[in-house]
C-alpha cells in the first residue's frame, strides 16, 4: 500500500495569477485599516479622558478659590 505520490504534470503559468494577488492586497488593506482604526478610536478615548479632567482640575480651582473668598 506504499504508492509514492508523483509530483503534478505540467508548470507554472508564466503569468501570476492576478486573483489571488488582488485578494492578498485587499485583506492586507483590510487588516491595516481595521488596525489604524482600533489605534484611532483608543487615542480619541485618551484624549477624551485628558479633557474630562482638564475640565474637572478648572472647575475645581473655580470651587477651591470661591471658598477662599
């Protein structure tokens, strides 16, 4: 039962074959843009949060110094 597996007749086009490149391409693109994406949204919340308590900091000044007076 040992049949040796000859290797497939023929060769290679000699162009490549553009479907499978363009569909490489496109997932490659796919995956860089979900990734910039995932990057954006995390600085946006970063952001957000720097700004929620720079705000928070000036109201707080704003109390602390009416409560001096």
């Amino acid at each position: 039962m040992n049949v040796p597996i000859s290797p497939p007749a023929g060769s290679p086009p000699d162009f490549p074959n553009l479907f499978v490149t363009f569909w490489s391409v496109i997932n490659i693109f796919i995956i860089i843009a979900i990734v910039v994406l995932v990057f954006r949204y995390f600085k946006k919340q970063s952001d957000d949060k720097k700004r929620m308590f720079d705000k928070l900091d000036s109201i707080i000044s704003l109390l602390q110094s009416k409560q001096k007076d």
